[in-house]
C-alpha cells in the first residue's frame, strides 16, 4: 500500500501561482512515476504532468512553459509550481503514484483561479 498526502491548494489570482505538494509513503519501489492530474466539475480528469524517479517528465499542452514539475527522492514528495495561473487551470488536482505493478491515487486538492 501506498498513501498520498497532498498540499498547497488554495485560491489564487490569475496570474497568480501555486505550489503543490504530494507526498508518498508506504511500500515504495525505487523506480516509479509521481504525478499530476486534474478533474474540473463536468469534465474528465486529465494529466497535468508527470516525473519518473529518474527525472524525465512530460506535461499536457495547456500547462507547458507554465506549469513544472520536480521531485525530491529521499523525501518521496514529488512537488508541481504553478505559474501564470488562468481560471481554466482551476480543478481538484490529484497526485498519482505509478510502479511497474501498481498505481495509488491521493485524495486532490482543490485549485481556484478566480477575481
């Protein structure tokens, strides 16, 4: 088993920013991908970005040049700043834990962009 405690969610200006935090504990394999999706009301959710262990990480379109994603492997925490925030960035943002056998998903927290 693994757990997923999240942080730094909040409301935010636009063109404000924000930084999450998700951090794993548990029966953790070293090789392993942490990330982030996000699910709006109404909507599917979708990948903000993910890091694997060894560093490499991918973002969705929407978030690119704004939004990064780093990790800190000996604390199991993998964060994601935010920059440049619009209102359409505002969801429930979930932290996901990926290994070759299984995938752990934490509980989101919630992101609002708005005046």
């Amino acid at each position: 088993q693994v757990q997923l405690v999240e942080s730094g969610g909040g409301l935010v200006q636009p063109g404000g920013s924000l930084r999450l935090s998700c951090a794993a504990s548990g029966r953790i394999f070293s090789i392993n991908t942490m990330g982030w999706y996000r699910q709006a009301p109404g909507t599917q959710r979708e990948l903000v970005g993910t890091i694997t262990s060894g560093g490499i990480s991918i973002y969705a379109d929407s978030v690119k040049g704004r939004f990064t994603i780093s990790r800190d492997n000996s604390k199991n925490t993998v964060y994601l700043q935010m920059n440049s925030l619009k209102p359409e960035d505002t969801a429930v943002y979930h932290c996901q834990y990926r290994s070759e056998r299984w995938t752990y998903w934490g509980q989101g927290t919630q992101v609002t962009v708005s005046q």
